[in-house]
C-alpha cells in the first residue's frame, strides 16, 4: 500500500481543479458568444421597429383612404339630390345652370354654378322648399401644392337682398381631375349656360381624381326648366 503523501494530495488537488475548472468552461459564455447574442438581439429589435413602423404607417394610410372613401360618397350622394332638384325659371335672373372649364395652376378643370330646391325636412313637410345656388370650383390649396374643392352655398336666393346667407366648405383634397360633361338630347357638351340654352341638361357626368385613384358617376336631371 502506497503512503498518501503531500504530492499525491498536490497531484489530487490539481486533478480536482482541473475538472471543476472545465465544467465552468461548458456551463458558461465566452465573450464571442456574449457579443454574437448582443448583435443578434439588435438585429432583431431592429427589424422588429421596422416592422411596427410599417405597421403604424399602413394604418395612417388606411385610416386616410377610409375617409377619402367617406368623403366620396358623402359628396357623391349630395350631388345626386341636388341635381336631381335643379330647378330653372326662364328669363329669371334668381335661377342658373352654368359650368365651363377653366386653367387652374395649368390643370383644365370644370366649375359649376346652379339652382336647385332644398329638400324639406321632416319637421317642414308641407311648407315650400327653400331655393339655394350650389357653386362648385377646384381651386389651389391654401397650404401645399395641390388642389382642393370648394363647395359654395347661398341660401334664400330667390330673395338675396333679404337675409341671404352663404356657406364655404373645403370637400375633398389631393384633387387632380374634375371634369363635367352634360347631356344634351343625344350629345354630350363640356359647357353649359343656360341664359343661352334657356333649359336644363338631362344628365351629368363627373369624371375626378383623388390622389391615384379615378371614379366616373353619373347624375340624372328631372325636367324642372318651367
């Protein structure tokens, strides 16, 4: 039996310390491997706030072409009833139908200027309907390079001088066409005046563009030249 001497204990600790120096070695992180982690979490947070910053802009975007939309329609459907209640009375000076194309910052674009009754309220049924001229222009943004439509109302026109009361509105923006036409038994026209033609047209088409996006509507007009 070999005696336990201090060089064997020596040679024991060695070994010992050894073996727990390796362990510590695969259980932990080398500064390499800390430094490719950081570099991949950066990569990732990065592409993570690109992402929510795509995320974030194609829901401004989407939140602005559902209100284009709404504004569209709520413009289109204006339209409609008031030119379907376009009224004319002949060799009047109170009433009008008049639209001709105009350059507007070297784009060609329609107005449009006409008569039409109010449609009465609920709360007003029985009572005449209130005349009013609706005046359509494109015009320059006041703020920006592009163009806007304005919307003018005068109600009580029949009687101007007695309280008549008019209202400017900003309808749509980013406007780039804005063009009418106006049927005329079997034609179509561009303009239309009726001091000359002493009539109504018997429909219109509207051909506009918002931003990137065209739309063609169609609105009748009921015999209402009396």
């Amino acid at each position: 039996m070999v005696p336990f001497t201090r060089f064997h204990s020596l040679k024991l600790l060695k070994s010992t310390g050894s073996k727990h120096f390796k362990r510590f070695r695969i259980s932990g992180f080398t500064l390499i491997e800390m430094l490719v982690a950081i570099a991949i979490l950066s990569v990732m947070g990065a592409v993570g706030i690109a992402a929510l910053r795509g995320f974030s802009h194609s829901l401004r975007v989407t939140r602005v072409n559902e209100d284009e939309l709404r504004n569209l329609r709520w413009f289109f459907e204006t339209m409609d009833i008031e030119l379907s209640s376009a009224i004319l009375y002949r060799d009047s000076r109170f009433t009008i139908f008049k639209s001709e194309r105009k350059d507007v910052g070297g784009v060609e674009v329609s107005n449009l200027r006409f008569t039409f009754i109010m449609p009465q309220r609920y709360l007003e049924l029985g009572k005449r309907g209130e005349i009013v001229i609706a005046e359509y222009s494109v015009e320059k943004e006041s703020e920006g390079e592009g163009f806007e439509l304005i919307k003018k109302t005068t109600f009580n026109s029949y009687f101007p001088s007695e309280n008549a009361k008019v209202e400017t509105n900003v309808l749509l923006r980013n406007i780039k066409l804005f063009e009418l036409r106006f049927r005329d038994g079997g034609k179509w026209v561009e303009e239309w005046d009726s001091k000359l033609r002493q009539d109504v047209p018997d429909s219109v088409e509207l051909k506009i563009q918002v931003g990137s996006k065209k739309y063609v509507e169609y609105f009748n007009i009921f015999p209402n030249a009396l």
